[in-house]
C-alpha cells in the first residue's frame, strides 16, 4: 500500500500473483509463507498489483498499473470475463452458442480464450488496424476472425464492423452479441475490480489518468472515484482523431484507444478533464519507455504521454497519481515499434535519438 507519495518498496513474489477471476483458485501458502498459486481456467489468473513508478522516465512519480500480465495479455479479460459470465447467467449464453464481437483485438483475444476454456465458438470482427500478432494469436486459440478492409462513409472502420456483427446475428440465431459498447458489464468489470484495487493502494491518490476506447474502463473507475472517493481528479486521455469527446475525426492507426462513433458508455459528467495526445507523442513515449527496458503497447505510450503533460503543468512533486497501462508490447513489434512502420507514417525524425533519450524533459 502506498501512503502520501512515497511508495513502499515491494518486490514481485508469488504472494503478489493473486486471481480475482472465479473461486477455483488454489492459494497455498508454501513454508516461508510465500504462496503458490494454482488455476485450472485461463481466465482465473490476473496480476492485480504491480505498478510501475515511471519517476526515472517522466519526471515524476507517476504509477502505472501494468494490466497485461494475464493469459490474455490485457485489460479487456476483465470485461470479457463480466460480460460472458453475466450472459451464462441471464441465459443469453449456452451450450451451442457461437460469441460474436467487434474488437480491435485485445476483446477479440480474451473472447478466444474464454471461449476456447469454456466450450462456445467464436467470430470476432476486427479492421485491417489489428495486428498480425492479435490476429494469430486469436486464431492459435480456435477463432474465426473477419478482418473489415473498408470504412464505412460516415461511421469509419467501427460502423462498418458493427454492420457486419448485425449481418452476423441475422444469418444464424446461434450468434450472441456481448456488444462491448454498450453492455454495462463492461464498465461494472472495472468499477468492481480496478477501482477498489487502485484505491486499496493509494488511499491518497490525488489523479487518475485513464485511456478511452470504449470508455468501460474510463467509466467504471470514473464512476467508483466518484462515489467513494470524490476528491481524486479523473482525467481522460484520448487520441487525436478520435471522436469520443467531441472533435473531429482524423486518421488513427493504434489500436486500442479513440473511436469513430461516440461511445455510449460516456458520461462525461464523471470526468473531470480531458487530454487529446497526438500518435506521433503517443510513438515517442512508448520508444523512450522500451529505451529503459518497459516494453508497453500503444495506449500505454498515449497515457503516460498525456499524464506526463498533465504532470509538467500540474505536479510540484507533491501529487499522487496513477495510470493504467492496458496491455504490453509485443503485439505491437511490427507496428509501434517498427521502424518502417513509424517513419512512413509519422514521418523520419520520429525516433530522432535526442528526442527518445532526453528524461524528464
Ligand atoms: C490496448 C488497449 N488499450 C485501451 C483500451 C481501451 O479500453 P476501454 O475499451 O475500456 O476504453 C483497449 C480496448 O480495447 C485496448 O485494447
């Protein structure tokens, strides 16, 4: 737990590796009390409470709660894990049932796995932004995935998607539709589970700095702050082209935060500030992160990029604030951190050396 600013030093012990999924967890405290823990679901696993203070990087201490340490590699196995044990129960979900889902992977990759655990075939509906790697790993885990090619005019790659899901459900009633945008145990995933963990270790946080995709993770710790701890700012980072909070669309090419049609999700009298972080800043942070050893993914570089121009206005060294890190970095090595990919895109001086190197600035 941290108190005031400074944190208590702790190292990763397997006592730190703990589930928050199901009750079949085994936890066995070994002779020196350090506890082993056994699963026998993927999606029992999660890694709760492991943070980053990012100080040596930005300048100041900033946490960043690392969610991609799961079988699915990110966030979003909170959300699928909600969203498919609320449908079992209400009866939407059952033996036969094929998921469908529009993803732009890590929905798509939780979804494959717990549908591969739990028996259901899955469709998952994605755009020519998904990487190779999500691709494949969703299909290693018995997925079927329709990669959409074309925008739709007016609602880009998501209104296309979500045509398609609808074409989908029309074809065979086997299909079911958890629909990530608008189904409340989205959000419930994380006002039931990230929030509370947050503030367990912070019990004096003063700002949150959260991504916004769908706004399930922005809205259920919005939401939990909100009502139980209303003094700590909630600031929203999104990225430049998307359409969430108002401006105009523009071309976006990392997956994971910004939209094409206004999330339903979004209340956005939850949210105290919003910060739009261009993809060339979101590129530099995430090249400067792996340049001391923290290999993160792209929404990552956005947050810490906007929670580090928030900080440089805000932060006299006495703030308390975290971040969320959704997934790491590996899924995006033929994008993100492709030099190619970076400097056809955002140009050549992107990854100038100077830039990438400079601590603090
Ligand atoms: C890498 C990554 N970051 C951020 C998000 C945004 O999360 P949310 O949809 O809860 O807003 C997602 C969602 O898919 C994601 O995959």
């Amino acid at each position: 737990m941290v108190r005031g600013g400074a944190p208590a030093v702790r190292g990763i012990t397997p006592s730190s590796l703990t589930s928050n999924f199901g009750n079949l967890v085994s936890n066995t405290p070994d002779e020196q009390g350090a506890t082993m823990t056994i699963i026998t679901a993927p999606q029992q696993y999660n890694e709760e409470q492991l943070y980053v203070d990012l100080n040596p990087v930005i300048g100041h201490s900033l946490y960043l709660k690392c969610e991609g340490f799961n079988f699915a590699g990110s966030i979003k196995l909170k959300a699928a894990t909600e969203m498919v044990e609320a449908a079992e129960r209400d009866g939407t979900l059952g033996p036969g049932s094929i998921l469908v889902e529009s993803s732009s992977g890590n929905l798509g990759v939780a979804l494959s796995m717990i549908a591969a655990n739990k028996g259901y075939g899955f469709v998952c509906v994605t755009d020519s932004r998904c990487n190779l790697a999500t691709r494949l790993m969703m299909e290693a885990l018995g997925a079927q995935v329709h990669t959409i090619t074309e925008p739709h005019p007016e609602t880009g790659m998501l209104g296309a998607r979500i045509n398609h899901v609808q074409t989908l459900l029309a074809s065979d009633p086997r299909y079911v539709w958890l629909n990530q945008y608008e189904n409340p145990n989205n959000w419930k995933s994380h006002y039931n589970r990230t929030a509370p963990a947050i503030a367990r270790e912070f019990p004096n946080l003063d700002v949150l700095f959260v991504g916004a995709g769908t706004t399930g993770t922005l809205m259920g710790c919005a939401r939990w702050f909100k009502q139980h701890r209303p003094n700590v700012r909630i600031v929203a980072i999104d990225t430049v082209g998307s359409v969430t909070f108002g401006t105009p669309a523009a071309r976006r090419m990392i997956p994971g935060l910004g939209t094409s049609i206004r999330p339903a999700h979004l209340d956005e009298s939850y949210i105290d500030e919003v910060i739009h972080v261009e993809e060339a800043d979101t590129i530099r942070t995430c090249h400067q992160l792996a340049r001391t050893g923290f290999l993160f993914g792209g929404s990552t570089g956005t947050v810490v990029s906007g929670a580090k121009t928030w900080l440089n206005q805000h932060d006299m060294g006495t703030i308390t604030a975290a971040a969320l890190a959704p997934d790491l970095g590996e899924r995006y090595l033929e994008t993100v951190y492709q030099t190619n990919w970076v400097q056809d895109l955002y140009g050549d001086d992107i990854l100038n050396t100077n830039q990438l190197t400079t601590q603090a600035a």
